[in-house]
C-alpha cells in the first residue's frame, strides 16, 4: 500500500524521497484524437492545395477544353479528408491507444484513405464532373496525402509516447483498491499491455471504508499533487452494501473511479462493452466474422475457389486419370469431417492409400506410411489430393482459410485432451490454415503437436482480417512449392 503524506507541496513517499507536485495537463487523451482528426484532415486538404499546380487542361468528349479550378480541387480536398477523418473515427483509429501504434495501423489508415478516393471519383463520375477534376492532379494528390498520412501518424505517436512515458503530461496515472488475486492479475494485465499508464497507489477497500480521513486523505494529497487520474476498484461487487458504503466515500475525489472486471474477463483478456435494451453488457467471447466481415469471407470463398476450380480442371482430370491408372479402387476418398459449429459433412479428396478409413479408428499418415500409393505420394507431397476440396468451398462447406479439419475419431480423442481444442469449430474449417504455413502440417504424433496446431487455430479465429486470408494463401503457395511434412 502507498504510503504518501504531503509536505511542503509535495508528496513524500515511503521510501523518504519528495515527488514534486504534476502539473495537470490542459490537454486531455480524449483531445489528443481530436487534434489528430483535425491534423488528417489538414494533410489531406493540404495534400490537394499543394498539387492544384499539377492539375493539366482535361479534354472531355465535345472537344471543349477546361481549366481545372484550382477552388474546386482544394474543396474537394477538404469533403475527401472529412470523409477520411470519419471512416478512421469509425474504426477506432483516433483512440489514444491507437495513436500509439504505427505500423499496427498503417495499413487500416492506406486502406480507408484508398477506399475514399475510389469512393469520390466513382461519386465524381455518377454526377458527371469528373472532367473538372486533373488526372495528374487525382495521382499526386493521391501520392502526397498517402505520405503525409503516414508521416504524419509516426510523428504523432512519437510525440505522444513522449508525452505518455512516466512523468508526461499525458501519463496516466492510477491508484487501485483492492486485495486478492484480480488485483494482482489487474496491475499485472495494465504494465505489460497499456503503454503510457503508472500505478502509483494501492489501497485496500477496509482503509477506504474505515471511517476518517486516513485512506482518503492520502488519495486526496495524490490527486491534489497531480498525481492521481483515476481510481480502479477491484472489489467483488456481490457485497452491495459495502460496495455503496466505497463509492460514497470517494464521490468526493475530483476523478475518474471506475470498476475493474472480474478474473474471467482478466484471464481472457478478450472482453468488450457491449449495449442489450440499453444496457451495458461486458462480453468475454464474440462471434468471429460477424457483420461485413463473414459477407467478405463469403465473397472471398466464392469468387477465388470458383476461379480456382476453373483454372486446375485440367490439373484435377490429369491427377484423376493417373489414381485411377496406379491402383485399385475409387478416384476420390470421401470422409466425414466436422465443420462449423460441429455440422458433420462430406470432404472431398483424391485418394492417395489403398485404404478408406472413415470409422471409429483412423490412423494418420506416417512417414514411408506402406497404404500410401505411388501416385498417391506424389498427390500427398504436393497437396494435389485437397484440389477435389474446392469443391467443399463452392458448396459451403469449408473456405479456402480456416482450421484444417480432422478426422472425426481424431475430434473425439483431442477435445477431452486440449484445453479449447473445440474452439476451432467457430468458423468454417479450411483448405489450408494459420498452423498449416507455419509448419504444422501432416501428423500430429509428437507430444505438443497438436496443441501447437490448436493454438494456432483459435490465434487465426480471433485476428481475422481479409488481409491475414490473403497473407495465408500467399504463404500457401511458398509452403506447397517447398513441402515439408507431407507424406
């Protein structure tokens, strides 16, 4: 606990040393995102002033020629940063945490700044003004407002790291109450993730509710000194009694008091507030691809493994002919899988051994594994024999990215013995994977293999993007040309 008395104007502490009084800052982080929108939306407008000298004399049908308005490009300027400016705010890109980052960010700011510039001239075109805009001036405003952007966020978040580190104006200092293992696990959580944050006190709830000025009054002198921005109260809330008797007893500090969650929100660290009929909901597990992100994924699946199929036809007929031409038995091996949400369905693949386990026991392939055809290794090596399962893809099955989908005996056996291992069923299962480019492909016999594989999973689950879809299949690609545990 913190032991601090006031002296002199400052806060002496127990270690004897004198912390003089911190100023409080005039500006707020909740101001630090709206001085960063107003900034973007300078870069940008300034953007199109800069290069109105570039604008050349466009020529539209009739022969008549224009001077593009050096006005006109500067307004447009301005509406294309105030749309910017707000599909940045709606992404959460002007929180004070957000400002911190830089290349975590880069890539949401270049996408959004791009969407709107195809998003003005489409708009541009449909009203039929597009010729009183340059085409040289459309490229370097394009080009100048994109480094300044960038520039633009790296020396934002280096000045306010600066002004976040310990002693800054912008430094976040806290004080918690509480005992016990949340509020370890709370201090803990805050130093290792929340960068620009200082514990500077700890209390327990009994000195806070002890009547007189004991506890209290020390986190007065805090605040007083400036030394104090928020109260976090680790305390269980199941005690409403004692809890009012708390938050009675600091309504007179001039701070924020807030309420830490309990452990299981801490230990998943996944948590989001959330509103149901108008009231606050902190939720611990979230739907993966919910909203505009399972309609990407959906188009996603359709358009390339529809253009897949098509391309590897030809491929798929050759690798047909050659399974049936090697040995006896059917061209393709069908298999029950377990797919989103634990839905059983039929995967589609060329079959590669001369058995057709799809019962209670299925043993993996091992390396010089003797059921393995001659055609069937080459298939294996090459992930020729998944090719039938763009086809699972189109039905809506599977996606082309996903978790790799086993066996159902293996299923049976992995989801007593892996902590989550039923996780991986939230998305639909796929061609190739997160664990898979990583190097977690084929059998799963050594000890920890299959947790490696697991962890890798629920990791792609619950960072999906369309651009970790598109980084996966690339990867792909390198992985199939260089194959290693495929037998």
């Amino acid at each position: 606990m913190a032991k601090e008395t006031m002296k002199n104007g400052a806060i002496q502490g127990r270690q004897g040393m004198m912390t003089p009084p911190r100023r409080r800052a005039i500006m707020s982080r909740e101001m630090c995102g709206d001085l960063a929108a107003a900034l973007t939306l300078l870069i940008v407008t300034g953007a199109a002033f800069a290069t109105a000298p570039l604008a050349d004399i466009n020529k539209p049908i009739d022969g008549m020629t224009v001077q593009s308005d050096p006005i006109i490009l500067v307004c447009t300027g301005f509406l294309g940063g105030l749309a910017l400016v707000e599909a940045l705010r709606q992404g959460g890109y002007f929180r004070f945490d957000q400002l911190l980052e830089t290349w975590a960010v880069l890539r949401g700011i270049v996408w959004r700044w791009a969407l709107t510039l195809l998003s003005l001239i489409a708009l541009c075109y449909a009203f039929g003004i597009i010729t009183l805009l340059s085409r040289e001036w459309l490229a370097a405003w394009a080009a100048t407002a994109t480094v300044g952007l960038i520039a633009g966020r790296f020396a934002t978040a280096a000045v306010l790291r600066r002004l976040a580190t310990d002693g800054g104006s912008l430094c976040r200092k806290i004080a918690v109450v509480g005992d016990g293992p949340v509020t370890e696990l709370f201090i803990e959580r805050v130093r290792q993730r929340e960068s620009g944050v200082t514990v500077v006190g700890r209390f327990s709830a009994e000195e806070i509710e002890r009547p007189g000025e004991g506890a209290l009054a020390r986190a007065a002198a805090l605040v007083e000194a400036g030394q104090l921005d928020d109260l976090i109260l680790c305390v269980p809330a199941q005690d409403e009694d004692r809890m009012d008797r708390i938050l009675h007893r600091l309504s007179v500090l001039p701070i924020h008091v807030a309420m830490c969650p309990d452990h299981l929100w801490l230990e998943r660290g996944m948590g989001q507030v959330t509103t149901i009929g108008a009231m606050p909901l902190l939720t611990l597990h979230r739907r993966p691809l919910e909203g505009w992100g399972g309609f990407a994924k959906i188009v996603e699946d359709k358009l390339i493994a529809g253009l897949l199929f098509l391309f590897t036809l030809p491929l798929m007929a050759l690798c047909a002919l050659a399974v049936r031409l090697d040995s006896k038995g059917p061209i393709f091996f069908i298999q029950n899988r377990q797919g989103f949400a634990g839905e059983i369905f039929p995967i589609v693949k060329f079959r590669t051994m001369r058995v057709m386990e799809n019962g209670h026991v299925v043993t993996q392939a091992k390396k010089d594994d003797a059921r393995v055809t001659r055609v069937g290794r080459i298939l294996r090596r090459y992930s020729l024999d998944e090719l039938p399962q763009l086809w699972n893809v189109l039905r809506g099955d599977m996606s082309l990215v996903g978790p790799r989908p086993h066996a159902l005996a293996h299923d049976k056996y992995y989801v007593d013995v892996i902590s989550d291992y039923a996780g991986r069923h939230k998305v639909k299962p796929g061609i190739t994977g997160w664990a898979q480019v990583n190097g977690f492909r084929g059998e799963t016999a050594a000890e920890g293999a299959m947790e490696e594989r697991v962890r890798y999973d629920l990791a792609y689950i619950e960072n999906w993007s369309l651009w970790f879809d598109i980084r996966i299949l690339i990867m792909t690609v390198f992985a199939v040309a260089r194959p290693t545990n495929a037998y």
